[in-house]
C-alpha cells in the first residue's frame, strides 16, 4: 500500500470527525459534518487549490480504489447498523398514527416528486426513482438526534420512529427492486424475474430466520468475547448481502435484513452489548465517514448552478411534501399544531438512507442518475438533514410551553429528573 493512501484516508478521517465534532456541538447530526468536510475536500473547493489532492478522488489510482472500495464497506455496515436500529416489534405494535404518519407522509412527496419529474422531463425509472427517493426519511439520523436531543422516550418521539420504521422499511424494499432493474428494457420476463426473485430472497430470509436464526443464537450465547461475537455478526450480513446479490437485489437489502434479524436474536445475550459497541465504533467512527465523504466529493457545483429550478423543485419537495404528508394524520388524529409539525419536522430529514441509493443510482450501469441529478439529491439531503432539528426543536419546544406534551415529558436542553 502506498504511502500517500495512508495520508490520505488519515485526512480524510480527521477532517470529517472534527468538522462532524463541530456541527454536534450545534445540535446537528454529524452527517452534515461529514457531507461537508467531503464538500470542503473535494475537487471544486480545496481540490481546486491543492491540485496534488487529485489522486484521491480518483478511482483510476491506488488511493482512490482504497478510498472507494472502504465507502462501499462503509454503505454495508451502514445498512448493516440501520437494521440494528428497526424493531419489527414496533412496526407491527405501532400505533394507527404511526402507520397513518407513515402512509400519508410517503404518498404527499411521492405524488409532488413524480410531478416535478415530469415537468423537468424526467422519465422511466429515473423518474420512479427520483419520487421515492424524495420520500424516505433517514431513520438512523433520526435516532441518533432524538437521543442527543434527550427526547426519545416522548410520545412524540414515538410516532416519529414508528411512522420512520414503516416507511422507510417499505421505501428500502421499494428502491431495490428499481435498482435491481436497471440496465434492462422493460418486459413481462424482466418483471417475473424481478419479483421471484424478491419472494425468493424473502422466503429464504424467513426460513433461515425460522430454522438457522436459533443456531446463531446458540452460537452467540456460547461465545465469551464481542469480537467473535462482532465476527459472527458481520459474516451473517455478509451471507445475506451475497444472497441479495445473487437475486438481482443490491447487497446492502441483504445486509439491512440481516441487521433485523440479529437485533430479534442478539437482544438480550451478554456479548451483545459488546457487539453493538464494536459495530457503532467500526462504523460511525471509521468506514461511514470515509462513505460520507467521498459523496461530498462526487459533489459537482458546476451541473448543479446549471440546473438551479430543479435543485429549488426538489428541495421543496422534499422538504414541504414530507411536512404536510406527516403534519395532516397528526392534526386529524387531535394532536396540537405545534406537535404535529414538529413530527413532520424531524420525518423530512433525508441523511444516509437516501444517500446511499443515490450512490448506488450513480454507479449502476447505465447509471440511473447523472451526476447533475446526483449532485442535487446530495445537497438537497444536506439541506433537509440540517433544517430537521433545528425546526423539531423549535415546534417541539412550543408544544411543550403551551401544554400540548404532557409536562412529564422534558423540554430539549433540560435533563429528566428521576421520579422521588
């Protein structure tokens, strides 16, 4: 290995930590630092001064190869740790608001999506892709903000990560199947092929969570250290991932769905505490930054000035679709306005879900996207992830000063006091 790829993912990753630190101490999630430091790195900002930095967004040279082939580790254990944080527990106890948030919050920024597409002429399966993409909403950003934010045990709180949960589940599944037919005309054959092989992969995930689920668990509760227990628990993904692929689904579904199951099974085993420390450090700390990054370099300024009308469209769509799409079931459920748009708030965060299929679009063959469109999905991403917060706290605040959340539950900044 050279030397300079050493430095370069060493740069890499003390920039994105600390600009990630920086944006935490705002109450932002570190994502938004992470995008950002891979924007500042990248070839249109200090790439355009430093010209010695080329070699590292290449993927040409020894470097760029690395750099590329740890982001793509970087979206499997991502999706990997996504799927430690779904409870299907949840989903299938969650409330009729939770399911409502998730219908409706969904189908407003869809049906809005497909109408701008159209009017800037997009089609096929750029067009279905770009709808759906303006739908999801990040679950593991938003987990990681409502624990900063000290608010995750409020009703609130709740039906954010129940409607997230469903939704989101849905969308992954949804996204897939697009991806797995690129590159194909359109055909009866090619939709049969698509769909057996989908019931195909999730009969085998049900069978092997039926019949070899219980032998991991056997397997995890038998072993002493995390380590093993981390070993057994990324090979398990990797299977699945392999499995996915196998059928026409992009890798990470397999890895997603291997994260369900072992939440189901690990839950409770006393290495699995171990597990979940080693799996946060390996890739909060490490290999999702390094993702995160090299998609603020794939950033390119010039395409997005180009097609300014569409990066506003798509923003606004994003943003105000998946508002109104969460706040309309709250309100019709009887919650406050105050607390039904801070719902919608924290449900029109995009971050690592969405960026990820972006990526994977960029890359298919023929690509899905272009790099205009990619370039506008990362920064329209930046910018709904970065508003999220800032407004849930703004709305969640008012709703509890005027009463609406029951006083029990604590006002962001303030610590819950135990009970006398």
């Amino acid at each position: 290995m050279e030397l300079l790829t050493l430095v370069y993912v060493l740069l890499i990753l003390a920039f994105a930590k600390a600009v990630g630190e920086v944006v935490s101490r705002a109450n932002q999630p570190s994502v938004v630092g992470e995008l950002l430091a891979g924007i500042i790195l990248g070839p249109f900002l200090l790439g355009a001064v430093f010209t010695g930095l080329g070699d590292m967004y290449s993927e040409d040279s020894e470097p760029g190869t690395f750099i590329s082939a740890l982001a793509d580790f970087g979206m499997l254990f991502l999706m990997l740790y996504a799927g430690l944080e779904f409870s299907p527990r949840l989903i299938r106890s969650s409330s009729w608001l939770g399911g409502a948030v998730a219908a409706i919050g969904v189908a407003v920024p869809m049906v809005l999506g497909f109408f701008v597409g159209m009017l800037f002429d997009l089609s096929g399966s750029t067009l279905l892709f770009v709808a759906v993409a303006l739908s999801v909403t990040a679950l593991p950003v938003t987990v990681r903000v409502l624990k900063d934010l000290e608010v995750m045990k409020t009703r609130t709180s709740g039906i954010i990560v129940s409607a997230a949960l469903i939704s989101d589940a849905a969308l992954l599944l949804v996204l897939g199947i697009i991806l797995g037919s690129v590159g194909e005309t359109p055909s009866a054959t090619k939709v049969l092929y698509l769909a057996a092989g989908f019931i195909f992969f999730f009969a085998m995930a049900i069978v092997i969570g039926r019949f070899v689920v219980p032998y991991v668990y056997k397997l995890l509760r038998w072993m002493r250290t995390g380590e093993a227990a981390f070993a057994v628990a990324v090979g398990f993904a990797i299977a699945f991932a392999i499995l996915a692929e196998r059928v026409g689904l992009p890798a990470i579904i397999g890895a997603f769905i291997a994260g369900l199951l072992l939440r189901e099974t690990g839950t409770g085993l006393k290495v699995w505490a171990r597990v979940e420390d080693i799996l946060s450090g390996v890739t909060l700390g490490f290999l999702a930054p390094i993702f995160f990054v090299l998609i603020g370099f794939s950033v390119q300024f010039d395409t997005v000035a180009e097609n300014l009308p569409l990066l506003g469209a798509v923003t606004a769509v994003a943003m105000a679709g998946k508002i109104l799409g969460s706040y309309l079931p709250a309100r019709v459920y009887g919650l406050s306005s105050n607390e039904s748009m801070a719902i919608g708030s924290m449900m029109m965060g995009k971050g690592a879900m969405e960026l990820v299929f972006a990526r994977l679009a960029l890359e298919q063959d023929p690509p899905l996207i272009g790099q205009d469109l990619f370039s506008i999905l990362v920064i329209m991403a930046f910018v709904s992830t970065l508003l999220a917060p800032v407004l849930f706290k703004y709305f969640f605040n008012r709703a509890v000063a005027s009463g609406a959340i029951p006083p029990e539950e604590p006002q962001l900044g303030e610590k819950a006091h135990p009970a006398p």
